[in-house]
C-alpha cells in the first residue's frame, strides 16, 4: 500500500488537513485536522451542519453560544446553528479534529484560505463566500 498524499493548506494561523470529504463520505460528512499556531483562532460564526471538535494535542479555548470551555481533549459538539470559535491562547501548537456533518466545510475552508493568503480579504468576498456555504460570521 502506499502512502497517501493529503490535502493540505494554510489557514488564518492554522494548517488544515482534510481527512475525509463529501467524495468520500457520500456526502454525509467532512473531517478535518487543524494544526493551531499559538494565537490561532477561528471568527465567531454559525454554520448550518453539526460540528464535532476533539481536541488531540495541546489546549484550545472554545466558545459555544455563552459558553467557554479551555478543552484540552474529548469532544465538543456543536450543534447546526450555534455560534461558536475556537482559539489557541497557549504558548504552544494545538491540534483539533473537526468533523462536520454534511458537504460544505472543507471546501468552505479552502475558500477562506484563498480569500485570507495576501492578508485582511475583502468583506464583500467573505460575504459572499460565506452565505454560499451556510456560513454566518457573527460580531467578535
């Protein structure tokens, strides 16, 4: 058996690696790993899928609806609709899996990576992107 290229890009101060897509999955989900940079975070959004983070190395804090947790490994869900962010506060990388019910996320993700590659990206883009994909970026 060989070895298996993965899917790999930069995203706003993390590495996300796709582990299985909509391809894969007959559409029934997505999952990701995030390699978290110390400082890396994600906007406040909703989304219109469930989500599952595990965190596997390292602590990461994640808000969801009022709710803080510092999570430094077993699951958190989160359910479609809810507003959420995750960040690593730490000193030291972080990895999370992300497993997103659905199709949408990763490509979603690779979006945003291409809209964020030469810096602060256009608000009528991440708009557009975003409502394209069931995506609500909310206030900080």
């Amino acid at each position: 058996m060989s070895a298996q290229t993965l899917d790999t890009f930069p995203l706003m101060g993390a590495e996300a690696t796709v582990l299985a897509d909509g391809d894969t999955t007959g559409d029934a989900w997505e999952a990701l790993q995030l390699d978290l940079a110390p400082g890396a975070r994600s906007p406040r959004h909703t989304l219109a899928a469930d989500k599952l983070f595990a965190v596997v190395a390292g602590t990461v804090t994640i808000e969801i609806g009022d709710e803080t947790r510092e999570v430094d490994g077993g699951p958190v869900w989160v359910p479609a609709g809810t507003p959420h962010c995750y960040r690593n506060t730490s000193d030291a990388p972080a990895r999370m899996l992300v497993v997103v019910t659905g199709r949408s996320q990763v490509e979603f993700l690779r979006g945003m990576s291409r809209l964020t590659a030469g810096g602060p990206p256009d608000p009528a883009a991440v708009a557009e992107h975003t409502a394209a994909h069931g995506v609500a970026i909310l206030p900080a």
